[in-house]
C-alpha cells in the first residue's frame, strides 16, 4: 500500500470513529487520487473524398485593350468596342445575371530616352468581364462572337458546376464511411474496439472557377479563325475529413 492510500485509509477511518469533518477541497482531492480514470485511447483519421462530375457551366474573361493618343480617344474607343461585345453577348443568350465588369483601367504609355525624363506618348484603356456560359455548346461560338466585335483579351474557360452540394453531400458520405471502416480495422489490429466518434472536422469543397488561361487568346485580331473548339472534360469536388475516434477494449 502506498503512504498516499495508507493516509486516505486513516483519515477515512477517523471520520468512523470520530466523527471528524473533512473539507469538502481535501475530500475531492483524495478521491480523486485513489480513483482517478486512465486517459481514453484515441485514433485521429485524415479522409479525402473527390468526385468527378462533368462540368455544366463556364466562366470566361473577357477584355479591351484600346490604345490612343490621348485618354479620351483611349477610352471612347474602348467603351465602343466593349458596346458591341455586350450586344454580342446578350445576342448569344448570356443574362443579365451572368455579366460582370471585373475591371477597368487607364495608364500612360511613356517613352523613354537616355538621359531624359520619360514623355507620355499615350494611353492605353482596358476594360475586363466576365462571362458566365449556362450552356457548354455554346462557348466556342461566344468567344468568336466577342473576337469579332474588337474583343482582343480572353483567358479561359474555367468549367464548373452550377449546384455542387448534391455532390458534395456524396463526397461527405464516401469520405465518413471510409474514416469508420478504417477506424474499425484498426481497432481490430490493435485488439480494441470502436466505442465513438469523438470529433469531426471538414475541409476542402468547392470553390466557384475563376477564369486562367487553360484557353487562352491574348489581344487577338478580329479576324481569328471561327468555331473555336472546345473539350469540357471533367471537374473534380474534394472532401477532407478529420475524425477523431474512442477506443476501448
């Protein structure tokens, strides 16, 4: 027996025989020292889930770039130009909705010679938007449409998913029964068994595609070529999962 419990075995027994009162502080502490619980054992597991769905959705950036030489030609050409790609747009069926201006700049263009103050022999307006296409056939026939209207920018398409929780919900449930199947042959292993599920963290999901250049026409002519083709292949949705397993024997 140690000093600690032979002192907790007297002092118990005085209270018997006694009467004497403990503090309720030192009577905590001495239970907790004869009956104090082990530490749980514990199993943290790290879960990627991906689903790969065929996109229905695009997003493109499109842009102006009009250099003149003074700042008002600069941007009246360019607000001309960017008239006609709005009107091409909205022919082609693109809503209100799925238009965005995502910039619009005007900067100097200078000259530069040894020994000399740069002289501004310019300016050049660009003015950027960005599309979002509902209807995947139709991507290659509004890129030329906004080619052919003096549109001489374009980074994209970047493909997407309109709705992903339906798929992302599939990629939850793959992720969480995996983590209690490898939980379970992992008890297995170690000769315990699963007693609950501790703590569960997500990250990852889905982001909404933001246009780069995996198609890409910078400041092309108008008389680029037509029907500019296009392969939508795949997107893919990832679910991290962190859970945190109780085992016991």
């Amino acid at each position: 027996m140690t000093t600690t419990q032979r002192s907790f075995t007297a002092l118990a027994a005085a209270v018997i025989l006694f009467g004497v009162s403990i503090p309720p502080a030192m009577a905590q502490n001495a239970s907790s020292i004869v009956g104090q619980s082990p530490t749980p054992a514990t199993l943290n597991l790290n879960i990627t889930s991906t689903v790969k769905k065929a996109p229905d959705m695009a997003t493109i950036s499109a842009g102006v770039v009009t250099q003149a030489r003074t700042a008002k030609a600069a941007m009246d050409d360019n607000a001309q130009r960017m008239a006609a790609a709005f009107a091409a747009l909205k022919a082609a069926g693109i809503a209100d909705r799925d238009l965005q201006t995502s910039g619009i700049n005007l900067s100097p263009q200078y000259s530069f010679i040894a020994n000399q103050r740069p002289i501004i022999k310019g300016y050049e307006a660009t003015n950027r938007v960005s599309v979002r296409v509902r209807k995947l056939e139709m991507i290659g026939p509004v890129l030329d449409a906004l080619v052919a209207q003096g549109v001489n920018e374009i980074n994209g398409p970047t493909f997407g998913l309109d709705k992903p929780e339906t798929d992302l919900d599939v990629a939850r449930s793959d992720a969480m029964a995996t983590a209690l199947r490898r939980a379970e042959l992992y008890a297995r292993a170690s000769g315990t068994r699963v007693k609950r599920v501790v703590n569960i963290s997500e990250s990852g999901g889905y982001e909404p595609p933001q246009p780069r250049p995996m198609v890409m026409m910078a400041r092309v002519s108008a008389e680029a070529a037509s029907d500019t083709p296009i392969a939508p292949g795949e997107v893919s949705l990832s679910i991290q999962l962190n859970v945190t397993f109780e085992l016991e024997k």
